[in-house]
C-alpha cells in the first residue's frame, strides 16, 4: 500500500485500508488531525455500506432502464462539510474540501 502517495495529496489528512467487511486494516493519521482511528474504523464501515447501496442501485438501474455501463462500481467520493472521502477498491483518503483535487485523489488511491 503507498500510502505515502495518498498523503502527499494537498490537504489529505488520512489514508487507509479495509477488509470486505469494513475493519479498518491500516492506515496514516496527518499529525494534527482531529481523525482518529475510531473515526476511519466507522468511516470504513460506512464506506462498505455505501458501496453496497450503490452497487444495488447500478444493478437495478441497468435492469429497469436496459442501459448498462454502471457496472462494476469501484470507486467514489462522499463529500462532508469540511472533507471528503475517496475510495477505490478497499483503499480510502480523506482530503480538506479546500484543497481536493478529486481527479488526482481517485489516482493515488486506485494506484494504492
């Protein structure tokens, strides 16, 4: 895991890793940050409920509407007040809102 590359990323404040069933695995805290690993534990779980609903969501998006493409789900981002969130695979960085560069976090992570 290259964590040192999620953490390069401007105002990233967390990296981390999870099982299938959402236990935080590892992970690097920006020292300074309010983050605990309590906080990436439940953020992990979340993660996993989130990719689940949304995996659920494509498959019936393509069955209803015969349009495909939705699938398979990989990443994605939860936007909060302050920072986000972007995952790919089992592998997540939390960014500052005011310094994210989506674009560039979904790379570091999937490279993860």
């Amino acid at each position: 895991m290259n964590f040192d590359k999620m953490m390069d990323l401007p105002g990233a404040l967390a990296a981390f890793t999870y099982s299938d069933k959402g236990e935080l695995q590892s992970h690097v805290l920006r020292e300074g940050t309010e983050l605990t690993p309590q906080v990436l534990d439940l953020l992990a779980r979340s993660c996993v409920a989130n990719q689940a609903i949304a995996s659920m969501e494509a498959i019936g998006w393509e069955a209803v509407t015969g349009q495909t493409g939705f699938q398979p789900l990989k990443g994605f981002s939860v936007v909060g007040l302050e920072w986000s969130v972007v995952v790919n695979g089992n592998c997540g960085v939390v960014v500052r809102n005011r310094d994210i560069d989506y674009e560039a976090s979904f790379k570091a992570v999937q490279a993860g």
